[in-house]
C-alpha cells in the first residue's frame, strides 16, 4: 500500500459466508507463497553460508597446493592455487567481483545477516496471514453452524 492510504478495518462477523470463504481462500494462498519464499531465502542463506566456509578454508591453503576445480556442478578439473590473497565472489545475476579473503568475509557476513532480518519479515508475515486465516476460518465454521441452526428451526 502507498503511504497515505486510507485503510479501514472489516468486521469479519459482518461479512457473507461466501466473502468469507474467498478470504480465507486468500490468505491461504499468500500463506503459501510466503512458505515458498522462506524456504528459497534459507536456500540461499545456506549456499552464503557454504561459500564464507569456503572461503575460510582457502585462506588457510598455500599457493601451489593441488585443488579441484568445479567446471560444473558435476565436472571437476586438477589445478594448482595460483593466489590465495584474492578470490573471486558470484555476486548474483552472473556477476563476479575479485576480492582479498577479508573483503570476501566481510561480504559473505553482511550479506547473510540481511537475508536472516528478510527471513524474520516473511516469518512474521507467515505469522500474521496465518492467525488471519484461522480467526476467518473460525467465523466462517460459526456463520456456517448458525445458518445450519437456523434452517433446522424454520423445518422444525
């Protein structure tokens, strides 16, 4: 929503059984997207995680020593660390930029804590939508009874 924008609250009570179905319909639906964006953020999270270790573990290695290196996901080649003073980071979108080991810490630092406080946002998100559609579902399960009651009334 745009700042300044007039937001009014509902009454769930007050709305029909079949507006009620379509919310909760609703919030469901976001409730399933929000679940998926978590779980592509703590993906991502880890694979960040992987690198900074790996990173850790390079800088620990001498220039010369015999390593594998990845040409793809499932091919390896032999090579020799040529320098371990400098790596070079995937920044996303195809994009690499050469770093020292510190600068490549640093980075792999910053940039995991800002997808954990993205992480505690969607959660509590999740949370929010998920109480929402419960209080819906509720009100929805009472409508439902009352018209049920109602109608065993009127043929009684």
């Amino acid at each position: 929503m745009a700042a300044g924008e007039n937001v009014q609250a509902v009454d769930l009570a007050q709305l029909p059984v079949p507006q009620l179905n379509q919310l909760r319909a609703q919030f469901e639906e976001e409730e399933q997207m929000l679940t998926q964006s978590l779980a592509q953020l703590k993906g991502v999270q880890s694979r960040f995680i992987e690198s900074q270790e790996s990173v850790l573990k390079l800088s620990k290695k001498e220039t010369g020593k015999d390593v594998l290196v990845p040409l793809t996901s499932s091919m390896y080649v032999p090579g020799q660390l040529a320098n371990t003073d400098k790596v070079l980071i995937d920044i996303g979108t195809g994009y690499h930029v050469k770093m020292t080991i510190d600068e490549a810490k640093g980075y792999f630092t910053r940039i995991t804590e800002y997808i954990t406080k993205k992480m505690e946002v969607v959660q509590k998100n999740l949370i929010e939508k998920d109480k929402l559609r419960q209080v819906t579902t509720e009100i929805l399960q009472l409508k439902i009874q009352a018209q049920q009651q109602q109608t065993a009334q009127q043929q009684a």
